[in-house]
C-alpha cells in the first residue's frame, strides 16, 4: 500500500517542486500553506509522512510539528529548510523531527533522508 503525503511550505514554488518529488514515492492527499493549515489538512488527511517548512506565516513549522506529534507520534516529518536555519533544525529535532533536507530541495538528498528514517526505500 502507497503511504500518504502532504507538503507543508508558505511558498506554492515550493510545495509544488517538493510535491512533483515525492509524488514519485508517495500518495500526495495534500498541501498546506501555513502551520495552522497543516494541522487542519493532517486532521482531515491523517497522512502517513508530511515535509514541513519551518518559517511560515500564521504558525511556524516546529510548532505544527510539535502538534501533529503529540496527535500522532508514528508520523513521519521530515523538515524542510534553509541552509541558515542550524539553531531552528536543532529545535526541531527536540520537537520531534524525523529528519530534515535544506532548500533548495535536491531529489536524492531528499530521497536518502526517507529511506533514512523510513523502514523501507522509498524507491523500489
């Protein structure tokens, strides 16, 4: 069975070129543009792994993060973020964060990191 996905970035550049990627591997249910949204879209989606930006508008990435986890602790999240953001990525990481890739997205980068924290290849 395909999990499912959704893409969490405030940039629609972003979730487009992160959803065209992992839509490879994964059943993409949703998107969201926002943190306040992502809970909303995770609530009516209830997906199995979500990207997630950190710095967004109306609640941040780490914030949604913590939420989303306290809700359901077996999902996957792997952050997505810019290069500068250490002490933020650290900070997720505390939160909960399964992995992370930095923007902008590289495929391969972003295929490792879930074969990384996935129990399976994410490529077959």
């Amino acid at each position: 069975m395909t999990q499912r996905a959704i893409v969490v970035d405030d940039s629609s550049f972003q979730r487009n070129i992160v959803s065209n990627t992992i839509g490879n591997w994964f059943d993409v249910v949703g998107t969201a543009e926002n943190g306040k949204e992502a809970i909303e879209v995770f609530e009516a989606k209830r997906p199995d792994v979500i990207t997630m930006d950190i710095m967004m508008p109306k609640l941040n990435g780490i914030e949604s993060l913590r939420r989303i986890k306290s809700r359901s602790p077996e999902t996957t999240i792997v952050m997505v973020t810019s290069v500068s953001q250490n002490e933020k990525m650290r900070e997720a990481a505390r939160a909960g964060a399964d992995g992370y890739v930095t923007k902008p997205v590289d495929t391969e980068a972003l295929r490792e990191e879930f074969d990384d924290v996935l129990d399976f290849p994410v490529t077959r």
